[in-house]
C-alpha cells in the first residue's frame, strides 16, 4: 500500500524526535511507524549490527531458561522491543537525505533540552545559594536531566547529540548558512553536557572528541589534553571538584567505592557461571549480590546504587554469560569495521555520507567507553538512540542509496 509509506516516514521522524521528550511518546510513535511499515510495503531491511546483537538476544533467552528465577528477569524480555528500532528505522531511512534530516532533528530537540537542562542548572545554583549549602554536596545527588527521569539518561542522550553536533560541523556537507546555527548549538550542549557533572559521560565525550579532532586536524586532537589540563586547574569550581572526585571521592558524595564493589561482585558471579550468567536482571536481586561479595568487604556497605554492576561488560557476562559480552563487543566491532571501510571508500571532502559515518563511529566509541563506568546500553532512553545511529551510519555505508519513500 503506497499511501501507507508516507506514515510510516514520519512516524519514524517523530518517534526519533521525541525520545529525548519522553521514553513512553517514542515508545507508542515506535509501535505505530512499525505497523505502518508492515502495511506499507517497504521492503524489510537490518542492518548487519542486527547479526550479533540477535545472538545476543538468544542467549539472553537462553540465560533466562536456566535462571533460577525467570519471571525476575522479564524486563529483560520486554526490552528486547527495542531492539525493532532496528528494523524500522533502517527499512523506512532509505536515502541520505532522509538520515541527514533525522539527523537535524536530533541536533535542534537536542540543543532545546540541554537548554532545558542549563535552566535547571542555574535553578539549583540558586537552591543552594539560598539553603547555604556547598553546590557540590547539594547538585552532587540531584543533577540536571532536561525532560528525562534521571540525569544519566540526560547525559547519555546529550553525549551522542553533541557528538552528532561535532561530526556535521567538521564533517557535514558545506553549507555556511546553517553551520552559524549549529555552532551555537554544538556550545550549548556541550556546556549542558559539561554541567551534568557525570563523570563516566565526561571521559566518554572526551575518548570520542579525540577520535572526531583526529580526523578533522590532528593538531587540534594534539591540544585537547591541554585543554583538559587547563580547565581541571582554572575551570569553575565545581567542575575541578568533579574531575578531582575521580581521583580523590569526596566522602559519600562520590560513588567511586560502591562501583568497585559491584565491579568485584560481578567478577564474582561471572567466575561462578561463566556461560550463562546468575540469570537476566539477577544482578540486581540482593540475595544474590549478598551471596556472591567477597567476603573481605566489610558492612555497612559505602552509599551508592547496588542494583547493576555501572559496567555493560560486567553486567551482560555476570547476568547472562561471558558470550553475551561477546556479542555486544561484536556488534560494535562490525559496525566499526563498516564504517571505517566505507570512510575510506569516500572521495575526500565533506559530505553527508563523511558527516553520518564519523558521528557514528564517535557514537560507538561514546557507547563503549562510557559503559565502562554505567550500564548505558540497558537505558531506554539511550539504547534506541545508539540504535538509530547505527541505521544512519548503514545507510551512509550502503553503496546503494534507495530513494525516500516520500520526499523529505
């Protein structure tokens, strides 16, 4: 049914659009741009990513089967609606043009919540000021998050719109007239990002700026760890604080010790069941964490969140095995690999295809680098933008670009 192209196009769009509005508005655009999809009869595409990441969902299955308590873990399995955003979002953004607009669209919503979020900022500068309480302690606990629940998710969300930010400015096909307004942009949201104060997003933003500087000019990636240097000594207070913090936590203000406890824990469970885990969301169940902590950790435990192991590698080999790690590891090492041959299949210069594949290349090394320090890949607000991305950066990489199914 032709007619039913156009709807599945947009309802896409908006899907993509609101997720940084609010998880359950993408959530019902995501069901309805998928049935209009199976109406429409557009071909059904995955992306080859969609190969290792669905053996990862079989042994998540599979992990849950020999669970010692399935119905525990079945968030786990309503989750996997996700990962459709694979299939409509790569069957239904067929051309270039269509990414680079879903791509705009990411970089305006985008900029209005980490301005959001900087409101909220000065919000709580005030709040503290007036309760003559130290920023750090009093912002610390409670930090901005735009429109979503929790500022990790904020962050997240900001890290790959900056990034999406960075790669068309450096990358991006040629236009003066809009690069004046995705400057602004690219500095409000990295001010955003950089007042969110989540310190794992930070070193991630850092990994994957790196890599996007060292493709634009090298003497530029050269003098970002001078930067670095620079505003760690004579930034604002607070954010010489924070990046002390890595190093030295202050008290229980900082979450340091609690994620090498359940980085050891992990361990521990992953030592104990190497192929199919403690089972889906097991990690979380305080009887199991009890039975497997080392013993040389004393109690009370140190304050932080106990409920995952603040690390993708740990949490997916301790839950569900050390093959699912694998097969997340695979899926970002073939995404890399395509995008990185197609990169160097391109004629120099900019262009959209450039623009696409390095912003999700810095998105994949975003996801990877910071899921050393959070479980960023379980977040419903980031997963299916990191999803999507990889739809792009396919699409870029396709050597056949199949027209739109409706002009854009």
């Amino acid at each position: 049914m032709t007619r039913l192209r156009a709807p599945a196009l947009w309802l896409t769009l908006a899907a993509a659009g609101t997720i940084m509005l609010g998880v359950a508005w993408w959530e019902i655009l995501l069901a309805l741009a998928l049935g209009f999809l199976l109406l429409s009869g557009l071909p059904l595409r995955w992306p080859r990513i969609a190969a290792p990441l669905g053996l990862f969902l079989v042994w998540t299955l599979l992990s849950l089967a020999f669970s010692p308590d399935p119905a525990f873990g079945m968030a786990q399995v309503r989750k996997m609606y996700v990962f459709l955003t694979l299939l409509v979002v790569y069957s239904v953004v067929t051309d270039l043009r269509t990414a680079r607009w879903l791509a705009y669209i990411w970089m305006g919503i985008g900029t209005f919540t980490a301005a959001r979020g900087l409101a909220q900022f000065l919000r709580d500068m005030a709040a503290a000021a007036a309760a003559h309480q130290s920023f750090y302690d009093f912002y610390t606990p409670n930090r901005i998050r735009g429109f979503m629940s929790h500022w990790m998710t904020f962050s997240g969300q900001e890290l790959f719109v900056l990034l999406i930010l960075t790669a068309f400015v450096f990358f991006g096909p040629r236009d003066k007239g809009r690069l004046w307004i995705w400057l602004p942009c690219t500095a409000i949201t990295g001010v955003a990002l950089i007042a969110s104060n989540t310190r794992g997003v930070w070193i991630a933003a850092v990994a994957a700026g790196l890599y996007l500087l060292w493709e634009w000019r090298r003497w530029a990636a050269a003098a970002m760890p001078v930067l670095i240097a620079l505003v760690a000594l004579f930034g604002p207070a607070p954010i010489r604080a924070r990046i002390d913090s890595l190093i030295h936590p202050h008290g229980t203000t900082d979450s340091n010790e609690h994620r090498i406890i359940v980085w050891r824990t992990g361990w521990e469970m992953i030592k104990a069941h190497p192929l199919l885990g403690v089972g889906p969301d097991m990690v979380r169940k305080k009887s199991i964490q009890d039975e497997y902590r080392p013993k040389d950790i004393p109690l009370p435990l140190p304050d932080g969140f106990y409920e995952h192991a603040h690390n993708i590698y740990i949490q997916y080999a301790a839950e569900r095995g050390i093959p699912a790690t694998l097969f997340i590891v695979a899926a970002m090492g073939l995404a890399l690999y395509d995008f990185r041959r197609a990169l160097k299949a391109l004629p120099p210069g900019r262009s959209t295809e450039r623009f696409l594949l390095q912003a999700a290349i810095a998105v994949i090394i975003g996801t990877a680098v910071g899921g050393i320090t959070e479980y960023n890949l379980n977040n419903s607000g980031v997963l299916p933008m990191f999803l999507t991305t990889m739809c792009l950066g396919y699409t870029a990489a396709s050597p056949q670009k199949p027209r739109s199914p409706v002009p854009v």
